[in-house]
C-alpha cells in the first residue's frame, strides 16, 4: 500500500498511482420451460471475468472471478398442491492466496494475527476446488377463500460436496498446558518459531430447514 506525503498538495499523478483499476464482463444465457405435463426448469450459464490491476498495472483474477457458472433448476407439480424441485449449481474454482507458512509461524506473527496470515506477493496466484451443490425443496400449499398457506422444507447442499478452498487448515501444535509449542525457545523473541499443524478443509454440511409462507 502506498502512502501519500500530506505535506505536499495532491496531483492527479500522485493520485494514479495509488488507485488500482478494474473491470468485470461477461455474458448470461438462459432458457426457461414454464410448465410441460407439469414439469418445468431453469438453465442459466454465465461466462465472466472480473480482473483487477496489480502493482505493476497488469490485470489480475480478482477474488470473484468465477468464470464459469452453471444452474440447473427442474421441478414438477404434483396432486393436492404439492411441488418438488432440485437445483444443481457447477461454478469454476475462485482464485485464492496462499498462506506464508514462514511468516505465520513466527511467534511475534502469530500472537498478533492468531491465524495464518497470507502470502500477498503471490495474491490470488491459485485457485480452490470446482464448486458444486445440490438443492432439495418440497412444498406444500394450501389455499383458501382470502388467503393462501405454504410449507416448505428444504436441504443445501444435499450431498455434503468440497469445501470451495484448497488453502490448509494451520493451527499451533500445543503441550499439555496447552501453550504453543516453540521449536527454538533459546532463540530471542523475535526468532521464535512455533510448530504449526496442518489438516485439509472439510466437505461442505448439508443444511435442512423449514418454512411458512402467508399470503393475504
């Protein structure tokens, strides 16, 4: 980050140079089928970048830039006003930052941040895992003389899929006091180490829920 002298008045170059650009674009298709024997679905595909300049003013991934998306969404009408649907989600992995191991290890890094801190000279140079999900909904309706009751349930992400990111999960390894372990405890204070462990991220949880809807 640059800072700017407040003793000198500011120019537009001064300021230029301590903006970052960016830009996003893309393209959507979709078709829809309304209702067919009862049946009817969505198809949504997205192409998109969204970019953004780096220190060096060359455009990069920003950390939204997705790509690709594809929705799937298909339901039927079933009797006595009920309604089951699914919606499948394929999204392109996002860019991420990796850790700097070295640097999250220091004690004096640690203590301060109490979590990883990343590796900004490699900022957004990865990317997570391909993001997909499934959604379950059934709903029931019941619709009277001047008002209309439903009930739904509903499960994200049924099938428990990845974690979006591939970054590890770091913690300290800790004794039992459970203070972190430092590999050098000889060395000064700001040469201290501390063992680190690490584990990768767990799938994704399916979460169930309900829900009324009242329409006058």
């Amino acid at each position: 980050m640059r800072k700017f002298d407040t003793s000198q008045p500011l120019d537009s170059d001064r300021v230029r140079n301590c903006l970052q650009l960016a830009h996003t674009y893309g393209v959507e298709l979709l078709a829809q089928k309304r209702t067919l024997n009862d049946f009817y679905g969505i198809m949504a595909y997205t192409l998109g970048y969204s970019e953004f300049t780096n220190a060096q003013g060359t455009y990069e991934p920003s950390s939204w830039d997705s790509r690709h998306i594809l929705s799937l969404t298909a339901g039927k009408y079933l009797k006595r006003d009920w309604n089951l649907a699914a919606r499948f989600r394929l999204q392109s992995a996002l860019p991420e930052t990796p850790y700097d191991l070295s640097q999250s290890a220091r004690v004096v890094v640690w203590n301060v941040a109490n979590a990883p801190v990343k590796d900004f000279t490699l900022l957004n140079s990865q990317r997570g895992n391909l993001v997909h999900q499934l959604d379950l909904r059934a709903e029931k309706k019941w619709t009277f003389p001047s008002w209309q009751f439903t009930f739904y349930l509903d499960v994200v992400n049924a099938y428990g899929s990845d974690n979006p990111s591939r970054l590890p999960v770091l913690a300290l390894s800790r004794d039992a006091q459970g203070n972190g372990i430092i590999t050098n405890p000889d060395a000064q204070r700001e040469q201290q180490i501390y063992q680190l462990e690490t584990a990768q991220n767990d799938r994704s949880t399916p979460l169930p829920y309900f829900g009324f809807i009242f329409e006058f």
